[in-house]
C-alpha cells in the first residue's frame, strides 16, 4: 500500500476524529451558555498549565498507557485480550502481597515489586490463552470473566487478610517503596518512564526484529501463517503472556508510584479505557501513548473547566466517548468497498503520474 494511504488510516482518522469530537464538545458548550474557547483554555491550563498539573496528566496517563499497550501487543496477533484490568489488579496485588509478606524495602522491595507484579500478569494473561489453544474457548470471555475474579482477589485482601484497622483497605506502603518522582515539582514519578520504555521496546519488538514480524503475519492471517510453518498457538500463548506482564507490570508500577495502597474502586475501568485508546492508536504502541496522554489531560483538565466555568465533568466524559465513536467508525469505512476503489485510483493516479 502507497505510503501516503498508511499514513492517513494509521493517524489521520484518530485526529479528524479529535477534531469533531472538539467541535460537537464546543457546541454543547455553546448550548449550555458558556463560551467554549474560555472553557477549552481552562481543561488546557487544568492538564498543562503548571508543573504540578503536567505531572497529574502524566501519573494519570500511566496505567491508560499500560493497559492500552496490553491490548496492542494481543491484538497484533490477533486475538482479543479483554482482560488487562484484571492482569493489572492481579500484578498490583500479588506484588504488594510479597512485598509486605517479605518485609522486604528501598530499592530491592521495588525490583522485587516491579518483578513479581510483571510475572503475576504473565501468568493471569497466559490463562485464556490456554483455555482458548487447548479448548477452543472464546479468549474474550474468559479473560473477562478472569477480571472479576482479580478484582474479588483484591478484595479479600483489603477488606480481611492486610486489612488497615477499620477501613477497607490495606496499610500504606513504606516510603522507601514509593517510587521517587523524577522532577520534584512536577510531580510525576518514575512509573511514567517506565511505561514511555515498555512502550517503545514494544514498537520496536513488533517492527524491527523477525519474532515481531511473525506475531504480526499470525495477527493478520493464522491460516496462512500456519501453512507457512509458523507455530500460531505458540505465538497465541506468547502473545498473552506478555500482553498480560505489561498490564501486571502497570499495576505494580502505578501501585508503587501513585497509589500505594489497595483499595475499593482501584483500577476500576482501566481495562476497557486501555482497549478503546488501542483502537484508536490503530493498535500502533507510540499512537498509544499519544491517546493515552490525551484522554488523561481530559480528566485531568476538566475539573478546571468545571470551577472556572461551570461545565459539568460530563461534557468531558462525552467528548472521550465521541472520540471512541468517531475513530471506531473511521476504522470501519476503510474497510468498504467504496473506500478500496477510492483507495485504488488513488493508487492508480500515483502511478500514471509517474509514468
């Protein structure tokens, strides 16, 4: 395909959705009496205004980044991993497990940390995998249904095993296991860093290394990729576990550097949010992050768009939603017949002018 055609399915859909995503948000301002520029400027200067409110964005694009490279990674072999929220509860809870079960604290509680939450992920996303390669079942359902049970896991331990006195929730972490913030006034910790390093490890594991080729030719064909001798169900498993370690490494990570305790409601909706920036990234890791980093100013930025002109919060929860909408339905005219021939005589129109 013409490099200029990539080009415009792979960002200009995700922007143009933007785009009117702004511009329906402008119009219920409009509607609600409040002048939408004056509203726009207070959401920016509430994400970037100060350095403070730069490293609230970035901390709480954190877990958006994880989860939604989760779903690039599983997506890109083509299958539908649905369960980065319960990976991500499940890497957070067992790592605050061994860490308070070791005693363990500075730099080693961290790494132990960090390590023993990307291997929970790993093992809680290899399960749909198996269920799916050795029964046939739908890796969808089950990683769904594997999300509900993280989550109840998470509760019995806040709510009985490491219980704080009499709230539901367990004690907080020891300060040396708070992962440091890498500027002071900013704010942001180091659980954002690593979430840029495990984003552009994986575009260059998916684009430029062998391994990474052949887990995106299973993605786009499995029977074609079998009858050219590659192990599809291998790369399906492969592809879960680590998809499923990301998410586990996001939620020790996020635990570790802003959280800090468990508690009733954590993480709740990561997962989803996490697919729907995928799909607007076009399952592409640094689009991810871009999204990620967007949809977090919004929430982050709406609160002041709130006190400075009484915009409800809700505004901005639609205007996320119509961005969904809109890329999701970009994603869906490429693939008509009208879009192909418009595509072709683009294509065709290249090469006569060359010639």
């Amino acid at each position: 395909m013409n490099k200029t055609m990539k080009i415009m399915e792979k960002f200009i859909i995700p922007l143009v959705s933007i785009i009117i995503a702004f511009i329906v948000g402008m119009i219920i301002m409009l509607a609600l009496g409040v002048n939408p520029v004056l509203a726009l400027t207070a959401l920016f200067k509430g994400a970037f205004g100060t350095g403070a409110s730069i490293g609230t964005t970035l901390n709480k694009s954190t877990p958006l980044i994880f989860t939604s490279l989760c779903a690039c990674f599983a997506y890109k072999c083509g299958v539908y991993n649905l369960g980065g929220e319960g990976q991500f509860l499940f890497g957070a809870t067992i790592a605050f497990c061994a860490v308070h079960l070791s005693g363990i604290h500075g730099i080693p509680g961290i790494i132990l940390a960090l390590l023993i939450g990307t291997v929970a992920g790993g093992i809680w996303g290899l399960l749909p995998g198996i269920f799916k390669i050795t029964r046939g079942l739908n890796e969808m359902i089950i990683s769904i249904m594997l999300n509900y049970i993280a989550t109840l896991f998470m509760g019995v331990i806040y709510t009985s095993w490491i219980r704080d006195t009499n709230m539901p929730q367990t004690p907080s972490i020891d300060n040396s296991l708070m992962l440091s913030k890498v500027i002071p006034s900013m704010r942001f910790t180091w659980s954002f860093v690593i979430a840029i390093v495990i984003g552009l490890v994986m575009y260059y594991g998916l684009y430029w290394t062998s391994k990474g080729f052949k887990l995106r030719a299973v993605g786009l064909n499995m029977t074609a990729a079998k009858f050219n001798g590659l192990s599809v169900k291998r790369y399906i498993l492969f592809s879960f576990i680590i998809s499923g370690a990301v998410a586990g490494l996001g939620g020790s990570a996020d635990l570790f550097g802003t959280q800090y305790r468990l508690i009733n409601g954590y993480g709740s909706g990561y997962g989803f949010d996490g697919v729907a920036i995928a799909l607007i990234a076009q399952l592409h890791p640094i689009a991810a992050i871009i999204v990620s980093i967007f949809f977090a100013a919004l929430r982050v930025g709406s609160t002041s768009m709130q006190v400075a002109t009484g915009v409800p919060t809700s505004v901005s929860d639609i205007m996320q939603a119509l961005v969904i909408v809109f890329s999701v339905a970009g994603m869906a005219m490429t693939k008509l017949p009208e879009f192909e021939m418009f595509r072709l005589k683009y294509l065709t129109k290249k090469v006569e002018g060359k010639a």
